[in-house]
C-alpha cells in the first residue's frame, strides 16, 4: 500500500476574527491619546487568522493567535473551504467521481492553496498534530497508482477489499501513520497500514520513511512487503477543519478532522504489531483454505474450484508487496 503522498483550535465562528472588547462605562466616550490615529468608519476589526496558534477543539475555520496576521479575503477563504467540502461528499474519498466533477474540486483545491499563500509555515502549527480522515485524492499526471492506498484502492482492490476508512494521524514528534480499513468479499473485515517518521525539508513539506505494510485479518497482524517513502507538501492548514496536501507527483489530497477518525477503534488499528502467532494463524489457515477447495471440488467439480482459486489469486495480486505499487521512486529496496 502506498502511503499518502505525503491529535485542535479556539471556539470562534466560521471566519470571525478578533472578538470585539466591550470597554467599560468609564472609559466610554474618552478621547483617544494624542497620536492614537483614529479607526475609519467601517474598518475591519479583524480577519481570518493565517495560523492557529489554539489547541482544543474550534467550531471555526482556524483560530486567532493573539499576534497573528489577519486574512483580508477571510470570506473568499471560508466560500472555497466550503465548496471543497461539499464538493467531495459522496467521491468515495476521490475514487468515483466524473472527470468534470474532479475537475470543479481540484480547481477549489488549487484556488484555496492560491489564497492560503500568505500562510507561516503549517508545519509549525500544533494543530497540525490530528487523527484525519483522508476525504479526498485525485492522482497527478505523474502518479502510479492510487495517490493513497496502493493496490487496495485500485478498482480490483476495492472490488475484493471493499474500503470502508482511509485515515491519517500526526503525532508528536515526528510519526505518521497512515490506514486502510476495509471488509474482505465484503464479509471479513481487516486493515492495512503504515508507521513511518517523517522530517522537515522546507516550511511546508515532509519526507516520511515506513516501514513495512502491516495486515490485519481475523484480529491477526502480519508485517510484510518493502519500505517505503513519500513527500507531501502542505499547502493550506486551517486548523480542525480540513488540511489540503500535494504529493510530489502533483496528487492532490484533502484532509478533515472528524468523529470516524477520533474513534477508539481505528487508534487501536493503527497501533497494532505483528505477532509471531500471526504466522501459525496463516498456516492453519492456508490448511484449512486447501481442505476447504479439495472439498469443494470432491462435491461440485472443477467449476466451483476454478472461481474460488481465481478469487484468491486476485487477492493474492493485491496483496503483493503489502499492496504498495511498484514505483522505483517510493520502494526503498534494501541490499
């Protein structure tokens, strides 16, 4: 599985800024200082903050650091935020959606990326530290492959492991992990993941090594297939509600704080380790899996045994590698 190219904010509204300080009745009506330049008749009392300097939880956009600089297109900003999210409701996270929709979206993308310009770096942004939901991809002309997923989002990997999560988490100081929750023949349910570090290679891009895939079927996780490394740019942050990255390849990716990310059970998955037991796990399985089609051709004949071998071969082909793609350029290989 490639990983994507590539826990949050004060409690303000959508794109409201510095809150007005009601003053105190003595101090009504005082002149200002000698010097003090009065405020113009409809002034701006403030704007859309460029970095969250909050941590804990924020109904709006970002929040508003006490000296950070001010958006003056904070409503353009938070009309784009919205067209995005709205945009990739119901793209099964990018993977079904018409060329003109993809179009529309990666155009919003791209305008917030052109608006977020005057952005500090994100990656000096607490809030940066979340579990996402991955919401949306579209590939880049150069992309191999899913931009995130690998195999298992490819349409033969979506048709067999049917997604069900694709998630991302930061976490201090320097893990990314990245996961694919999925049901196997649409009945056994199971994930892929990946752990890796990352490190800092200009104010918005990280280079992450990880290491390898890790399955889990049955309860049971298994580590196989190569290492790996990515890029990811981030271009636009906006603290608890949506993170957008760029992959090296020009991928676009779309990232948001939600309840399905924070639930317990996909930390867990994220957390596992392979076990040695893993592996006799599989090889009473593998057992069980051959009694099963001498069975199956014993009472039924050669056609019936033919579909499930087939079966397991398509899935077995997406397993390869952990499900990462073959790419020169992200497989590390190792002497």
């Amino acid at each position: 599985m490639r990983g994507v190219e590539g826990r949050v904010g004060g409690s303000r509204a959508l794109g409201v800024g510095s809150p007005r300080v009601q003053r105190p009745k003595s101090q009504r009506g005082r002149s200002r200082a000698p010097g003090h330049p009065a405020r113009q008749h409809g002034a701006r009392r403030g704007g859309l903050c460029l970095t969250d300097s909050s941590v804990g939880g924020s109904a709006g956009y970002v929040g508003a650091g006490a000296a950070a600089p001010l958006l003056d297109n904070e409503a353009e900003v938070n009309a784009t935020i919205d067209a995005i999210l709205e945009g990739i409701k119901g793209t099964d996270s990018g993977a079904s959606v018409s060329a003109d929709k993809r179009k529309v979206i990666d155009g919003n993308i791209e305008k917030l990326i052109e608006l977020s310009a005057r952005q500090s770096s994100p990656l000096d942004n607490p809030g940066i530290f979340a579990n996402y939901t991955v919401a949306y991809t579209s590939p880049g002309p150069t992309q191999n492959g899913a931009p995130a997923g690998g195999r298992f989002r490819g349409k033969l990997g979506r048709l067999l492991f049917r997604t069900e999560g694709l998630y991302q988490a930061i976490l201090k100081p320097n893990l990314a992990k990245n996961l694919v929750t999925f049901w196997l023949f649409g009945l056994i349910p199971g994930s892929i993941g990946l752990t890796g570090t990352f490190v800092k290679l200009d104010k918005s891009t990280v280079k992450v090594v990880f290491e390898r895939p890790r399955l889990t079927i049955l309860g049971q996780t298994f580590g196989f297939g190569p290492k790996s490394s990515v890029e990811l740019e981030t271009p636009a942050f906006y603290a608890n509600k949506i993170r957008i990255g760029r992959g090296s390849r020009g991928s676009l990716f779309v990232f948001t704080v939600d309840e399905k990310s924070k639930r317990p059970k996909i930390l867990k998955q994220m957390d596992r380790e392979p076990t040695k037991s893993a592996f006799v796990f599989i090889g009473l399985f593998l057992a069980a899996l051959c009694a099963f089609l001498y069975t199956l051709q014993r009472q039924f004949g050669p056609k019936p045994l033919l579909l499930a071998v087939g079966l397991i071969l398509a899935a077995a082909s997406v397993l390869k590698k952990g499900g990462i793609v073959d790419d020169s350029q992200s497989e590390i290989k190792e002497g």
